[in-house]
C-alpha cells in the first residue's frame, strides 16, 4: 500500500462508496463530496497510477482497476459503488466489467462517450496537450482559474493535490485503444451516468453509448461543464446518496 494514495472518511461500517479522480488532478477533487456523503458511507478516494502519490507508476488500465479493487475489498462483504469522473469513469467500467459482482453500481460523469472516431481524435488532441503544454505556466493558470470559479472549500483542496500532466497524458491516450459500452454490457448492473449541459463531446455522445442498455439513469446539471462534481458538488453528492439509497443490499 503506497502511503497516502488513498483517502477514507466516514463510518467504517458504513456502505462503500470508490471515488476515481479525471485526468491530471488527484483524489483531492473528490472532498467536496465525500464531505457530504460522510456521515452514512464510507468513502473512499484513490489516487491512479502517474497522479499523486503514485505519480511514480506508469499507468494503465489494468493496474487503474487493480487500485479500484484494492479499494473495493476494504469493503466488509467485498462490494462498492463505483464513481468515477473522466478518465475515472473509463476506469470505473473496466473495472466492473472484469468483476462485476465487486461493484453494487456505477456512476459516471463526463464518460458516456466511446473513445472512436471523431472522439478519439478529440482524446488524442487532448492527450497530446497534455505531454507538450509547458508545466509552471500552465499550472499556475489553472490555479487562477480554479481560485475564480469555485469557492475555496472546491478550489483548494483540488489545487492543493497538483497537476500530472504526463500521467494525465498517458491514461488520456489509453482510452482510444479500447472499447468501453462493450464492458458496460459485460457489467449489466445499475448505472447512474451525470453530464453537464455545457459538455458537449459526452452530453451528445450518451444517446448512442447507453442505447439498449438496462439499468441506466442520466441526469443533466443545468450550466455545467465537464467538471460536474466542482460545478455542483451539493447536486452530485445528492445523486449519489439518491442512487445508492436505491439499491438493493
């Protein structure tokens, strides 16, 4: 176990609930609402391979779910909710997809899209900004940025985590190499799946990456953006505790 790769709140009795961070921030992005799920779940946010405290590890998908299901074993009867924004979200299904009856639900933001065609250059684009973008100037603009857009019990506690842009970099382009409804099939559990009206590339992606699913709730959060659970944190923590409230045991 890598020391401070995890974080826990809540009861330690208390349901399970796995938070898996996007692309070059941490765990850290996930206090806004564990703070307010605490006091009934057991919360518990990891930090991916190349982000973090395990920003030494080369990443991939396979060892992203092996931290998820580090994560998830923690639970007494081996079984969690699964979240995950972005590139968490894409970890999210991988993982339930190769043990699916560890994950009791999955709810995902900002990843109803399947990493092919125009999207997948849209994910390579990304990527590549990612690895060439000069570090120290970019940072301290997301900084700013962040400081004006949310208050500072959001804003400081994702700052204060960093940014990992190669890591980032690596797991953004890993995704286009894989195909995702597929693993949703091979789940077949409940999923609750979050857009923001303003995230354009997975909002209009979700009709085509959920049809004929079973199982599935969407929820659109009027005037947000890709960053979902930062726009509206009291809304995203709602739905999750709504989501798993419903659930059978």
């Amino acid at each position: 176990m890598i020391l401070g790769a995890t974080e826990r709140s809540g009861p330690p009795d208390g349901p399970v609930i796995v938070f898996i961070h996007g692309s070059r921030v941490t765990k850290s992005m996930w206090g806004p609402i564990t703070s307010r799920l605490a006091d009934t779940f057991r919360c518990i946010a990891v930090d991916l391979p190349g982000h973090g405290a395990r920003a030494d590890e080369p990443f991939s998908l396979e060892a992203a779910a092996g931290v998820v299901d580090a994560a998830i074993a923690e639970a007494d009867d081996g079984r969690a909710i699964v979240v995950g924004l972005s590139l968490g979200g894409y970890v999210a299904m991988v993982t339930a997809a190769r043990s699916p009856e560890r994950a009791r639900g999955l709810v995902l933001a900002g990843s109803s899209a399947e990493p092919s065609g125009l999207t997948a250059h849209i994910f390579r684009l990304y990527a590549w900004a990612l690895a060439v973008a000069p570090r120290q100037p970019v940072d301290a603009l997301n900084d700013w940025i962040f400081r004006r857009r949310y208050p500072p019990e959001v804003a400081e506690p994702l700052i204060a985590g960093g940014y990992w842009s190669v890591g980032g970099s690596a797991g953004v382009r890993t995704l286009v190499q894989g195909r995702f409804r597929d693993r949703l099939v091979a789940f077949g559990g409940p999923i609750l799946v979050i857009n923001g009206e303003l995230d354009l590339v997975f909002r209009i992606g979700e009709r085509s990456f959920l049809r004929g699913l079973p199982n599935v709730e969407r929820r659109t959060f009027r005037l947000s953006t890709h960053l979902s659970p930062l726009d509206r944190p009291a809304d995203f923590a709602d739905a999750v505790r709504t989501f798993a409230e419903r659930l059978p045991g």
